[in-house]
C-alpha cells in the first residue's frame, strides 16, 4: 500500500461519520438508528476501548449508513477528503463498477480507462499515479476480503509483487479480482479469496493488463 494517503486515519474516518450525520440534519445517533444500528453505535464513547486502543467502525456500518441516507460512495468520499482537510490536494479520479469492466471501450489497449465511455468521478487524494482510477464491488463474489459496496483503488503504474491485490483482464473481457501468488514471463499465479475457490494459473499471453490495488474502502 502507499504511505503517503493521510486521509486513512482513525480520525479522519469518524469525522467522516460525524459529516455525513451533518449533511443530512442527523447526530451520531440518529444516523445510526436511521441506519438500523444500535444507536450507540457512532458514540463518541465507542470509539476508543477502555485502555485507550482505537476502534474503527466496520465497513458494514458504514455501508448500511450510506444505503440509509441515500448517499454514494462519492458522497461519502467528498465527506471524508473534506473531514481530513484534503480538499485542496485531492482530485477526482475516475470510478466503475467492477461489474462492468470488462465491456468493451472503457479501457485502452494498455489498460488505461477511457474516461469518456461511462466513468464517474469520484474525490481522492493524490496517490502519485495520474492514471489511478477505482472499481466499486458489488455483492459478495469477493467475501471475505472485500464486501458489497467496497471501492477499490487501483494505480497502473504501481508495480506488482507477491501477495499483492489485484485487478487483471483476460484477452477474452475476463475480469479477476485476486491475490496475485507468482508471476514469471510465462506463467500468473492467483488465488481467489474464497479458499473454497482455490487457485488459478494463467498463461501471460492471456492476460490483456494487470493492475495492483493500493486502497480499498473497509
């Protein structure tokens, strides 16, 4: 993952929380019970335990919230790079439905969203790659590791190595969403995140582009 994303902070997320609450005339608790959680759930009394270790609210909470409001993830995001004072060095990068990648005319030859072919925008800080673009999961093919509603930030100029995450496209319009196990210049090993769904091998003929994902919203 890259270093340099500030806006990944304990209390960056909560002011987040707090700012969407805001946007929408609500408290903590009123967002939460609106929510259908416990309406203690964004007390400020809930976010640190007892010896002072952080708690972090679940990517679930936060999903339920922005179905609740009736928010995007791209309202939640401006919320968020505004909570953590960003604004001014934050962009908007282009954003898809991971469902969707793998129709024709939304990437280039190399991989490179083709921003005018049904992309939205959505707020982010720098993350040193000009061509970073995010893929937001729906349902729950990628449980346990990412649930519906995750966005996922991928940058195709971060290289890849053992273990990362990522995001490639078969020659034929297949998209996977792995772990990369090895990869040789003939040979890519993947493994999905469902053990149950085990391994996969591919020859690198095969795979049109490969990118790492460097952020992801949980």
């Amino acid at each position: 993952m890259y270093d340099n994303l500030p806006m990944l902070t304990h209390k960056a997320i909560w002011a987040a929380i707090d700012g969407l609450a805001d946007r929408y005339g609500l408290t903590a608790s009123g967002l939460a019970r609106k929510a259908g959680l416990d309406p203690t759930t964004f007390n400020r009394s809930k976010r640190e335990a007892a010896d002072g270790r952080q708690r972090w609210p679940s990517t679930e909470s936060i999903a339920k919230v922005i179905e609740a409001t009736g928010a995007s993830i791209g309202d939640f995001m401006e919320v968020l790079v505004d909570a953590s004072g960003l604004r001014g060095s934050a962009f908007r990068i282009p954003m898809l439905n991971l469902a969707q990648a793998g129709q024709g005319g939304l990437f280039d030859e190399a991989g490179l969203p083709q921003i005018q072919s049904g992309w939205e925008r959505v707020p982010f800080p720098d993350v040193n790659d000009d061509q970073a673009y995010a893929l937001e999961v729906g349902g729950d093919s990628l449980m346990p590791v990412y649930r519906d509603g995750t966005l996922l930030i991928l940058s195709p100029r971060a290289p890849t190595r053992r273990n990362d995450r990522v995001v490639l496209r078969r020659l034929n319009g297949e998209m996977l969403c792995r772990q990369l196990l090895r990869k040789t210049l003939t040979r890519v090993e993947l493994a999905a995140f469902d053990p149950a769904q085990g391994e996969r091998s591919l020859d690198a003929t095969e795979i049109a582009w490969m990118h790492r994902i460097v952020w992801a919203s949980q």
